[in-house]
C-alpha cells in the first residue's frame, strides 16, 4: 500500500488512507463549523455546527469512497485484478493490476465512478429534502444537500474529457474504438488532459493574483490543474513504450528454456549441475513428481552466504507457487508486465497451455523491447 494507512479490506481489497486525507478533513472541518453552516443554516448551537461540521467531511470521503469502490467492482467484474483502493487529498485511487485491454471494458470501468458519485448526490439530496426544515433537522438537511451538491460537482468534474480523469478515459475509450488504436486515443485523452490542466492552472493563477480574487478557489484549481497537467504529461511520456509493446506478446520477450531446480538439491548442487545463461535469473523448482512447486531467483541466492549454499535446498529458497505470478506465452507482453509491476514476486512464469514452463518473465524485458523498437526506428530513418 505504500505510505497509505492500511484500513482492512472491502469486499476482498485492500483500502488504504494517505495522511493528506486527515488534513483536508480538518480543513473541511474548520471551514464549514466557522463560515459554510452557520450562514446556510441559522439559530444552532457551536456544537452543532462542528458536529455537522466533521459528519460532513467524512460523509464526503465515504462518497469518494464509494466512487472507488464502483471502478474496482467493476474492475474485477471485466477480469482485472484489483490490488488496492486508496484515498488521498484530491480524492482516490484505485491501483489495478493491468489496464482494461478493450475499449468497452475501458469505457465501463471509467464511468462507473462518476455514475457512484451521481448516484450518491441524488440520494443525498433526496435525503435532505425529506428531512423537517427545522430545528437539528434543518442542519442534518443542510450536511446532506451541501455533501450531495458536491457530489453531483465532482461526477460532472470527473466527466471532463481529459486524462487522468474518469472523462479522459471515456474520451479514449471511444477513440480506441472507432479508430480501433489505442496509441491514438491515448495520445489524444493525454493531450486533451495537458490542455486542460494547463488552463485551470493559468485561470488559478490569475485569480489568485486579482485584488478581488478567491484566494482559496485559486489554490484548489492551482492544486488540480497541475496536477491533471503533470499526470497528463506523464502518459504522453509513456507513448514510445506503448508503441514499442503493441502487438507484442509474451513468448518474444521471455527468457526461454530455464533451468529448473529440484527442490531437493542444494543451491551449491544446482549451481555447479546448471548450465546458467546471463539471461536466465530465474529458475522454476519442480517437485519428485516434477511438478512446478515455486521460483527461485538470482537476486535471492546472491542474498544467501556462500557457505550456506551447500546445506540450503532450493525449495526452502524459492517462492512458493501461490505468490508467483503465471503468464500464457500468447498473453499481451504489455498487460502481464503492468501485472508484473504490482506483484509481489518480480519474476513471472510462463507457462504453455499443456502446462509445460516454457520461460520466465522479468521487468527488464520492458528496457530490451523499447531499445529494441528504438534501434529499429532510427535504422529505418
């Protein structure tokens, strides 16, 4: 999770909280108990106003939350893994094990938070209208229409066609198909993204610089416009890597052919039996019935004393099975690598349909085939 402070889990996945969250609930806090309620509700008690105060800005990020909860549900129901959920300062995220690999499955997981925050400010609203205007009740009113309000703000701000917002991605969901190219959506949500950023923080700006300007509300379109602008930028960055990864699959970047280790020998024994190439940094370790019991790796035998090589098995070494990521040679190179990203095992195993390990697969393969495709370009030039 990072620096998030780890909360449990919901509906199997992991949720988490950065420490910025805390802060912007004490800023909410302060700022509605002192100006927002008491001018939009009148007649109550400190009390009351800071109570609602606090019950408001939590109300908020539990919408944030649930707008998180909708991308990863939906996630998971398009066969994509979900590692985390996270709240943070200017909202959430929700980290998923690869990107959606067809436009529709983009297009869904991408409206599916804005639809929750929408969904959550009509119901809050409706809510509040059916509450007594007066009394306590008029200010329980006035936290539900204030949070569905803002509700309703951030799924219309969501659906601003620019990268990294929910709107980009729908933005490059229907590119992607109607073009049937996905390196042209995604430079066009990224670019649209960068324009977008780089207005909202021009206009921050000039409004923080105005005499009669809104000091506060220059911030915040300062804070997300550089950060939309920066994000943005960020995948136009990465535009050369899609390149070089599209169409590629997971046989033409694999170390074939390894060598495999029986969990019983030692580590000196398979050291000295093994014919190690360079490429090779992992090694499957199969069991006396020769099937495949866990990974053991370069980096964690280089871990070990020499001399304890000669009374370690390989077994006791290795990465057991259960925490090994397993690819098909046919899969998309790109998606098991932004799997390979999050996991907690660097190594995957690729593994053909009749269940033979046909090769490994390493984060480095990314570094040949980008050199590869750039070597390429330039000789054709």
């Amino acid at each position: 999770m990072g620096k998030d402070i780890p909360l449990g889990k919901i509906a199997g996945i992991r949720l988490g909280v950065d420490v910025t969250v805390f802060l912007a609930v004490m800023y909410y806090t302060v700022v509605l108990a002192t100006r927002g309620f008491p001018a939009w509700s009148e007649g109550h008690s400190t009390t009351a106003y800071w109570v609602a105060a606090f019950c408001g800005s939590m109300l908020l990020y539990l919408s944030l939350l649930a707008h998180e909860i909708g991308h990863a549900l939906v996630a998971r129901d398009e066969g994509i893994g979900v590692h985390s959920m996270a709240l943070n300062l200017l909202g959430g995220v929700t980290r998923m094990e690869s990107s959606p690999t067809t436009p529709g499955a983009e297009f869904r997981v991408s409206v599916v938070g804005p639809i929750a925050s929408a969904s959550c400010g009509i119901v809050l609203i409706g809510l509040a209208q059916l509450l007594p205007d007066s009394g306590l009740s008029a200010l329980a009113g006035t936290v539900l229409s204030w949070a569905g309000g803002l509700n309703l703000f951030l799924a219309a701000l969501n659906m601003i066609p620019a990268s990294p917002l929910d709107g980009g991605k729908v933005l490059s969901a229907a590119i992607w198909k109607a073009t049937g190219n996905q390196i042209t959506a995604h430079l066009w949500s990224g670019g649209a993204g960068v324009a977008v950023g780089a207005s909202l923080t021009y206009w921050g700006f000039k409004e923080f610089r105005s005499p009669t300007g809104r000091s506060e509300l220059a911030i915040g379109a300062l804070i997300v416009g550089i950060f939309i602008a920066a994000s943005a930028l960020q995948q136009l960055r990465s535009t050369p890597i899609l390149r070089a990864m599209e169409g590629r699959l997971v046989s033409q970047a694999m170390a074939a052919n390894p060598p495999t280790a029986p969990g019983w020998t030692t580590i000196d024994e398979f050291l000295r039996s093994a014919h190690l190439e360079p490429q090779h940094q992992a090694y499957p370790v199969i069991s006396a019935n020769g099937e495949v019991e866990g990974l053991l790796t370069a980096a964690a035998i280089r871990a070990v004393p020499p001399q304890q090589w000669m009374l370690l098995p390989a077994r006791e070494l290795a990465y057991p099975l259960d925490r090994v990521l397993v690819v098909r040679p046919n899969d998309s190179l790109l998606t098991a690598l932004q799997k390979l990203d999050g996991a907690e095992v660097s190594f995957a195993l690729v593994v053909a349909e009749d269940g033979r390990v046909v090769g490994t697969l390493d984060p480095t393969a990314l570094e040949r085939i980008v050199h590869e495709y750039e070597t390429a370009r330039l000789a054709s030039v």
